[in-house]
C-alpha cells in the first residue's frame, strides 16, 4: 500500500522555521523524484521545491528560494523541507508529491498546514 505521510507543520511567527518530514512507503522511494508543493486557500496548488530521485539535483520557485531547502535520505525513505525566514504569504497546506517520470502519474500525501502569521 503506497503512503506518503507529512509531518511537522504547525503554527509560527514570521521569521521562524519549521521542518516539514514526508515518510514514503509502498513503492520505490530512490526511484522517484519528490517535490514538496502547496495550496493556500481560494489558490491553486503550487510547486515550492523539487528533488531528484538521487538528491544530484533541486529546484526552488522564485519565491522561496534562498529560504527553503528541499533534501532527502533514501536510507530512511525521507524527504524533507527545511523553511527558514517563514512569511505570513508561506501559510498553506503542504503537500509531498513522488513521481517516477513525467510520463507517469505520481503519489499525493495528504497535506500538513503551516500557518506564519503573529
């Protein structure tokens, strides 16, 4: 049974961190690219980080680069996000996404909220 859990949202003030964990199993974690993307309400869901299925290679949306880092342990069938310098604009559902190529459809968790606000 595939899985995908995230965890490690939470409520923080602006400037704070916070480390978002996705734990996978069910399938072939190392031969999978991950992303981590998210959905703020009445918007639509946005890619925030992307990783290679051997962690060679990341991505970033203009917006949170410099701020996020996207990693992975495939050891511990792990990918994380680590997101520093949190803005009120950063508040959203996050979710993990695993896909093995762009020709095939991929896995969805199911979201951990993260709210940046005083």
């Amino acid at each position: 049974q595939v899985q995908l859990v995230e965890s490690g949202g939470g409520l923080v003030q602006p400037g704070g961190s916070l480390r978002l964990s996705c734990a996978v199993s069910g399938f072939g974690f190392s031969l999978y690219a991950m992303s981590w993307h998210r959905q703020a309400p009445g918007k639509e869901r946005e890619l925030v980080a992307y990783i290679t299925s051997n962690g060679d290679s990341t991505n970033y949306a203009d917006s949170v680069k410099g701020r996020f880092t996207i990693s992975r342990d495939n050891a511990r069938n792990t990918v994380y996000l680590q997101m520093n310098s949190l803005k009120p604009e950063d508040t959203a559902v996050y979710y993990c996404y695993a896909r093995r190529s762009p020709w095939t459809s991929g896995y969805w968790g199911q979201g951990t909220q993260v709210t940046v606000s005083q």
